[in-house]
C-alpha cells in the first residue's frame, strides 16, 4: 500500500463504493465442485499468457494446470517461470489472492503448500462472501455464446447466479457465418430451417427480441480477435450472393477474408436491430488475451465509420483501447453515443489505467467512464483482486488530480462512485 496518507484515505473511501463489474464471463457457483491443486488454482486466467510470453510451453503449462498432479512434483518448472514474471500485474493478481485470501505474504514451496486445505472453490458461499465484501452489486456477463446455454436462456431454462444480467453475444453470428451447417445451427436455436439472407436475419432479431424479453441488457462483440474492426457498408446483394452460395451446396464454406463483405453487412444489421431494440453495444478493443495476435486490427478508431453512423446506439469500448490511449480519449470526447470501459484494463497495464483515469477527467464527461470490470471465468477470487487493483488505480488518479489542486476530496469520491456504480447503472439501464 502506498505511503501516503491521502492515497490511504482515499482508497479506504472508494472501498467502501458500491460497484457495478461491467463485464466477466461467469455463470454462477458449480454444484460439482472437484478439489483443486493449489499451484493450478493460482495461475488461472491471463497470468498463463505472461507465463507463454516467459518461455513456457503449452505442455509445460498444461502440467501446471493439471489438478491431478500434485504440487511437490511440479514446483520446480512453477519456480523457473513464476520467477521471469512475479513481477507483471497479472502476476500480482496472484500474488494479491496469497495475501489476502490465504493470508501468505511469498509464494513459495512452503506457503503454497500450507494454503493446500484452504483453496478457494466456486461455491455459492464463496461468491456470496467474495463479492458482499467487494461491495459487488452487479455483475453483466458474457456466456452465452454457447449454443447450448443461450438456447437454455432463451427458453427460460437456464440456472445462473442471481447477481448477473448477460449481454447477448455477437460475434459468430456474423464472424462464423461460412458454412450451411452453421446457418442451420443457428435456426435451430428457434426450430427454423434458414432457406435465405432474410430468413437469417429474421432469426437472429426474434433471437435478439427473446433475449431482451428474458433480461439481456445489452450486447457484446468481441470479433476484434479474428477479425479487422473496420466494417464496410455492403450493398445487400454483395452479401446475399456469398450467402447464397453457403446455402445452395452445404459443401461450400467461405474462407477468411473471402467472407468480410457478408460479415460487414451482417454486423451492420445487428448494429440496425440494436438500436431498434434499445441495447447498448460493448466492443471489444485493444490487447487480446492469449498470445501471437494482432493489434492493428483491433484500435477502436477503425469503428469511427459506425459510431458516426448509429448516433442513437449507445457503444461501450473496452479495455481502454490498449494501448491505444489517444484514440480511447479523443473517440470518447468526439463521440456523444461512445462510452470508455475500463475493464481488463487495469491489470494489463496499471500505469496506463490510472493516466487513463485521470486523462479522462480532463477531457471527456466524467459520466461516459465505466471504471471496472474483472474479466475472469468462474474465478470469484481473481475477480475481487482484480478489483483490489483498480480501485489503487483509481485512487492515485484521482490523488494525481487533487494534488494538481484540480478537484477537491469530495468530488473525488463522487467521481469514483459514478465510475463504479452510477454510470454503468445508467447506460445499462439497470434497476
Ligand atoms: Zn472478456
């Protein structure tokens, strides 16, 4: 913790904020909750990446992950690479959960091994008691890509925990459309046969309306990995001729970027039925998780064609753009339907959050900055330490601020409490 007294004073305030995670891919505590060896449990999520980045192999770090092997025996390979990146934000998430979880101040053979009867498994009672404590109120989630759950969603089937409301995902309704068995898994989803484009795209606003009826609160599109987040404005007859050629032989299938023309038309539709419907847009931007992708394709300036466009659809860009600062700041500034979301953010890159942060108060309305989100699986504990994180974040951008004389300590603390629970309240319209 920082030495000094207004960054302590400060912070114990915002940690007493309520907050509202504006995105994690949860779906609530497991019934079959299997034990967990606890060098595979503390190396969950985007610490794993940092660990590939150090050298690791995947066969290396699927030892790791390997509950069935017992810690003694993978120590040694932990150690080599725990010690190239003990010191990334990903790996103080880590480090955080030893220390206030399990109480252990070092990671090492002997901590590890006494927090073994103690690890963290997803059960309702540790959400419960992980996020009461985080003062978490809300979580919006982003599961039900999964066929098989967002058909259960749709159908009113579906068992989730009582904090989240899901956004319906976007991406392989327009990315995956390459083949006819795809379309067809698609209306299937409603017990329909797709013979044409229009069908199609009847399917996915009566999949989009059934959602919204059962609670969706907005909608999430994280193409930004296998794709160029520019989308052209294509003719309908462009696209309906790939599609055609999809449906009128179920061997065809389109490769990449063969496809583009009917993926740009497809997003540009789904853009159409968002706005129709009154549901916010989350966009993924910047860094992608995992390794040996490409950034240049995933600035959000390159959606400047579709913010200028759908000036009634409300976006919410992610992650801060990283690295992308500028282009964050200035499409947030420029754009009254353009919202910044800090999630993830804040353990890729700290320094950069808290400029963020306190660039953002300078320049854009302070009521357009959704100021976290965890971004983790069904980790409840990765999800609070995370929040640990950009809560400091927050804090020293704020601290930043009053030192400069900028904004007093009451201000600070209003424009904490819009960041973590007002804004996200209000753009996802949630009750
Ligand atoms: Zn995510």
């Amino acid at each position: 913790m920082e030495d000094d007294v207004l960054f302590r004073e400060l912070f114990s305030k915002i940690e007493e904020l309520p907050v509202i995670d504006c995105h994690e891919h949860i779906l609530g505590p497991k019934r079959e909750v299997t034990r967990r060896e606890p060098i595979a449990s503390l190396i969950q999520g985007y610490v794993q990446s940092d660990l590939l980045s150090a050298g690791i192999t995947q066969k290396e770090l699927d030892i790791l992950n390997n509950n069935e092997i017992e810690t003694e025996e993978k120590w040694e390979l932990f150690e080599k690479f725990w010690k190239k990146i003990e010191f990334t934000a990903y790996a103080r998430v880590t480090r955080l959960i030893m220390k206030d979880i399990y109480g252990e101040e070092e990671i090492s053979l002997q901590s590890i091994l006494r927090v073994r009867d103690k690890i963290i498994l997803p059960t309702e009672e540790n959400y419960n008691s992980l996020f009461e404590k985080a003062n978490i109120e809300i979580i919006l989630s982003d599961v039900l890509w999964d066929f098989q759950i967002l058909k259960k969603f749709i159908d009113g089937r579906l068992d989730y925990y009582k904090k989240i409301r899901f956004l319906f995902p976007l991406p392989q309704f327009h990315n995956d459309v390459r083949s006819f068995d795809f379309v067809q898994s698609v209306g299937a989803l409603l017990d329909r046969h797709i013979v044409s484009l229009e069908d199609y795209l009847e399917v996915i606003y009566e999949l989009l309306k059934r959602a919204k009826d059962r609670g969706i609160v907005g909608i999430k599109d994280q193409s930004a990995y296998t794709r160029t987040l520019d989308y052209e404005l294509v003719p309908m007859y462009e696209a309906e001729k790939l599609f055609n050629r999809i449906l009128s032989d179920p061997r065809n299938s389109l490769g990449w970027t063969e496809a583009k023309p009917l993926d740009d038309f497809l997003f540009h539709q789904f853009m159409n039925f968002a706005r129709d419907l009154k549901l916010p847009v989350q966009i993924h931007t910047g860094h992608m998780a995992g390794i040996r992708n490409r950034i240049e394709k995933t600035n959000a300036v390159l959606l400047t064609n579709v913010f200028e466009l759908y000036q009634d659809l409300k976006f919410d860009l992610f992650h801060g753009n990283w690295p992308y600062i500028g282009e964050m700041l200035f499409l947030t500034k420029n754009y009254p339907n353009v919202y910044m979301d800090l999630c993830w953010v804040n353990i890729i890159d700290p320094i950069y959050s808290e400029e963020l942060y306190s660039r953002a108060i300078l320049t854009t309305p302070h009521i357009k900055i959704n100021g976290f989100g965890g971004d983790y699986f069904d980790v409840p504990e990765y999800i609070v330490s995370h929040l640990k994180i950009c809560r400091e974040n927050i804090t020293r951008a704020l601290v930043r601020l009053i030192k400069m004389g900028w904004i007093d300590e009451g201000s600070a603390l209003e424009i904490a409490k819009d960041w973590l629970f007002n804004n996200p309240k209000s753009l996802f319209n949630l009750t």
